[in-house]
C-alpha cells in the first residue's frame, strides 16, 4: 500500500456518485475492495444503512474507524489541479474514507480494527441515520469498540466532541390585513423583532472542556412570512437553531433555549423539530495516548457529528479526517492530495503504536 | 326588472365560476342575458379582455358601469342565510355586476349608458388586466365616457379615487456560514433590522383630497431567508408594498420609497416588481351631481382600483358597489341581499336624473 493506491482509491470512490439515500453502489464498490485487499477480514454485515467490516486480530484494544458514504454536492467527474483533488464529497468526506480504507488494509495483520462505512449522514434526523441504524443491527460489535475515529473533515487536526444542535420551529402569530390597511391588522413580523432583535445582539458564549473551547450560539436559519403581496402578514415562522457545549444534558440545553425564545415573544409558538445531542468527551486512557501519538493539535468540534453517537454509548471517540472543513459542502469541492498522505502516515503510525 | 330578478341574476352568475384566467363561460352567459334583456344593445367588442356593449339612446353624458368578472375564492355553490347570499366572488363583484347588468336594463330607453365587464383584474399586473386590454382595442369608445362607476365593494358608500401601489423586492445580502460557526458569516435578515424595524415604527401620513382622507402606508408584506436549516442567510428577501394617496406622481412616489428604503439598508438591492399608480380625483360636474343625487356617504379608497385606469384616461369615475369590502376574498364570502336591493335603485334612479 503506497501513496499511489490511495490516491487511486480516491479517484475510484469519487467516480461513483452518492448523494444521501442512493449510496448503494458506493458501498458495493467498498465491499469489494475491501473484501479484494484484505481477505482474511470478515464482512459483519451491510444492510440499507452501510456496512461493518472487522479484519482477524482479536487482541489489543478494538478500534474502529468510521466514515459517512453519502456527499452534499452534485456529483462531477473528479479531476486535479495544484496539488488539490476536485470531485464531490472529496473533503466531507471521500478523502477521509479513502483513507480509511487504505489503513485498514495496511493494519490488517498488526491490531484489531474495523471499518464502519453507513448511509444518509447529511442533513439526516437521528432516525433515519445510517449509523443509528447499525447500532440497532449489531449492538454486541458496538459494545466490543473501545475507541472510533470519525474522518469527517478537520484540516487534519484532532477535534474533540461536538456541540448539540436544537432546531426550534418558531411561529409567531398576527391578524392578516389588506396592505393598504394595516390598522385592520397586526404585523406577524413586528411583533418578533424582539427575539430577531435579541438574536441579533447575544455574543457567543464559551466554555472550556478537557482543554478545548466550544461555544454556545442561537441563530435564526431560515424566516418567512408569506401570507400574499397585498397582506400584512398573520404569521411569521423561523426555525432557529441552538448549538451548544457538551456542557449541559440534552433536557436541559432543549428547555433553556425554548425559555430563551419564549422570553421575547410570549406569544410564540415553539416546536423542537429536530434535536441531536452533543457529544460529551470522555476520559479515555486510549484516546490520550492515540492524541499524543499523533502530535497534531487539538480542539473543539463546533459543529454536530456522529462523534455524538459513540458518546451516547460511552464510547471514546474523535473527529480526525484529512478533509478541509470549509471545503465541505461546497459545489466544486476540494481536497489537498497531500494532506492525505499525511493523514494516513500518521494514523496508521501512530495506530500501531497505541 | 324587479328586486327578484336581481337576486336571481346574482344566483346565476355565483352559478358559474370565474377564477381569474378563466373567465369565459360567465363572459358568455353575461353577452347572452344582455343581448336577451336589452334587445337593441350593441356588443362593441368581446375579447380575451372582456366585452362592452352599449344601449342605443345617444343623447346626455355617456356613463359606463363597469366591472371585472373574476372572483378570488374557490367556487362553492351559492346558497342564503339570514338575508345574505354566500357565493365565490359574493362582495367582490358580482353583487355589483348584477346590479349593473339590472341598471342597464332598467335605462335602456333612458339614458346614454354602457356596460363593460373585464377579466384579469385580481393579482393582475396592468399589462395583463383586461381592462387595460379593453382600453387599446376600442380606445374610441372610452374617449367618448363622460363618467364611469366601478361597482367595486364599498359597502353602498361612495368611494373616491385609489392610492397607488409599488411593491419592491428587496435583498439585503450577507454571508453565509455554518449556523454553529455564525463568527464566520453576516447574518442577512439582523442586517434588514433598521428597515424592518423603521417600517414598524412608522405611522400612515394623512392627506386630505377634495374632503376624504387618504393614507400612505409602507410595509413588509412577504419575506424570508432559506439559505437552509444549518445555514447563516446570505440572503434576506422582502416585498415591501407602498400605498400612496393620489397626491405624487408616479415617477416622485416610486423614488421616494425606493429612497426611503435604500436609506435604511445602504447595500440592499432594490427591484420594482410592479406599480400601480394612484387614481386622482378629477373635478368633474357630473361626477358631483351624481354623488349629491344619490345621498350616501362619500370616503377615499384606500385601496387600488380599476378607477385608476379612467383617471389616467382623464375620465371622472368613482367606486360604488353593494358588496362588502371585508368580503372580498374571503374564501366563504357574502353580499347582504337588502344592499344589492338599496344599490340597484339608488343607482338607477341617480342616473336617471342626472
């Protein structure tokens, strides 16, 4: 396994197409290779959420390396340019899986690992997460996990946890009026200036945790009143989206921003809509030495993973990947080809040394 | 011609449904009664646009009774209770129209008086309103209009005159981020806030015109942000509609409020989706005799109207009509069955001695 074959290994993972929901074919084409390159592993299972593959050592601690199939942007035939791979998903996180993939092959013989590749990550309620899903299928393979590596992308840095993430569907309601009239009504959207104005104003607030900084932040997303052109509109809605640290339970983070909210506009109406808990950090022997291992630097992730899930079962886990996070998401999406080089040195390096 | 005949018309015209753009079988069943009722009419025209005919007397002023054919509501079968009759379109017009088809009747032999009823007039930009449409086929015949009534909804009041109406599309930009990451971005819709916020604080400027009152109003109608649920909005969108009393022109009015708005938000891009201009009132003899003959209470119209376009042909005309306006477009609307009984003899016997 060289440098060639995972630059390789990309090419072929960035040619299939795999949007959310359609990752079928990806997830043959890892199968195969997998099952090609190393063929003493053995296939746990792979079901509409994605695949679990465990190589034959069974001595040491279990360490599983996990990645999403599914990519935002429109698919595009991959191509390179400076030094830099172009092609859909190739940052969050084609790249991350590649490498993935080629570790496994290279760690076959030397520690126990496995490799989790799932379905519908993107923009997914927990519920229909492929992850989810396979925690259901196998829990016994997730109670044997003493460590997982998630590759989303972090430029190739260590990032510990993740903050939660609530989506409030905000209405405010009003008395709809003909626009020539608007004494005959009152304004949905006037009547939220002061929970848009109070947005608005807050600052983010940190918090310091094993070392690293998350932040609490509230922010409005998407807003619309659209009761017709002629009208002052009745309703005005938001969905208004709470991120916060690891810091609080999920019960408590929901109830104090539905306060928040309710607070300015007594009046609203506040449903949850979706609400994914942050990943709290565990303290872990393995972890530690694996983070030491590397030498690469450490923070927080400021943003919701899958990291969360393994959290939820106790299970030490980071975000670690070679893809650039900005470039996640993007329609002509990128990564430097030798970032993943590095990567890939580095966890198989420091891998074998735990 | 008595009070039944009018309420039976009424049944048959709430009969047939008339959505705007589909105006034809009422068209046709309206030619029909008309040419069966008022046998040496003439048709002037019937187009796409609507049709016009006109009785045979030629002597006197030449008055037109005008209305659209268009209803907003879906159409329900038309049914009475407690002295009203419910149907698509009740108040907003069709009372009015079987009033006026039962006038022309009632003057066949009288007075020089046509009819004209047009399509497209609801959420109808003017290029697109069929009596705009009228006005460039047969442009003799609206030349030789001395008055004309638009029996609009005004609750059997006299109605003069319209405001105008521009709607601007508004865009304040702002940069898009990852809603945990909001340091990142520039949030649109808080960079809207001085303009929503003045637009709530303002109040209606009153104008007085010959006696009535008119108001200039300006606010959001619709808006929104829909970058996506975990986005900060790079892109805050409104349609902000200005009503302005016939006291501008169209020309200072549409720059004043694109000012006005460009003032609060400097970088906001700012569109005229479309403009009505207000309806002036025109000093006119007969307009005054009329008024004064019927009696009723004379107010502005704080809302557009089709008068408008007979202004802009220097033509006197006023709204008067049985419907009620707090009908109109209300999707189980009503006309009060006294009104149309009160309006259809007040009118005839108005004109007749004019």
């Amino acid at each position: 396994m060289n440098r060639f074959s995972a630059m390789e290994l990309l090419t072929q993972l960035l040619s299939i197409p795999s949007p959310t929901g359609s990752e079928d074919q990806k997830l043959a084409f890892i199968r195969n290779w997998i099952q090609s390159q190393c063929p003493k592993s053995e296939l746990l299972c792979h079901t509409v959420d994605g695949l679990i593959v465990k190589n034959s050592v069974n001595q040491g601690p279990h360490i599983a390396l996990v990645g999403h199939a599914d990519v935002i942007p429109n698919w595009f035939d991959p191509y390179d340019c400076d030094g830099k791979r172009y092609g859909a998903g190739a940052s969050d996180m084609q790249a991350g899986l590649a490498a993935l993939m080629t570790a496994m092959a290279m760690l076959q013989k030397d520690i126990s690992v496995s490799l989790i590749v799932y379905n519908r990550e993107e923009n997914t309620p927990l519920l229909n997460n492929g992850l989810y899903g396979l925690r259901q299928t196998v829990p016994d393979y997730f109670n044997a996990i003493d460590f997982a590596i998630v590759a989303e992308p972090t430029n190739n840095t260590i990032q510990l946890g993740c903050v939660g993430s609530v989506h409030y569907t905000v209405t405010v309601p009003g008395v709809a009026a003909h626009s020539a009239r608007p004494w005959d009504g009152d304004h949905a959207l006037y009547k939220a200036l002061p929970l848009i104005q109070a947005l608005a104003n807050q600052s983010p607030v940190s918090h310091t945790v094993m070392g690293v900084d998350f932040f609490d932040v509230m922010h409005i997303t998407e807003s619309q009143c659209a009761t017709g052109k002629t009208t002052i509109p009745d309703a005005w809605q938001a969905n208004i989206n709470y991120r916060y640290a690891p810091v609080y339970s999920a019960y408590d983070a929901e109830n104090y921003g539905r306060s928040w909210i309710q607070n300015w506009v007594p009046t609203a109406t506040i449903d949850v809509a979706d609400h994914a808990p942050a990943g709290k950090l565990l303290k872990s022997s393995i972890c530690d030495t694996f983070v030491a291992l590397t030498g690469v630097s450490v923070e927080a992730k400021q943003a919701w993973t899958d990291v969360a899930q393994f959290a939820a079962m106790n299970i030490p886990a980071i975000n670690y990947g070679p893809g650039l996070t900005a470039q996640a998401h993007r329609p002509d999406e990128y990564v430097v080809l030798s970032d993943i080089d590095i990567y890939t040195r580095i966890l198989t390096q420091s891998l074998r040394a735990i």
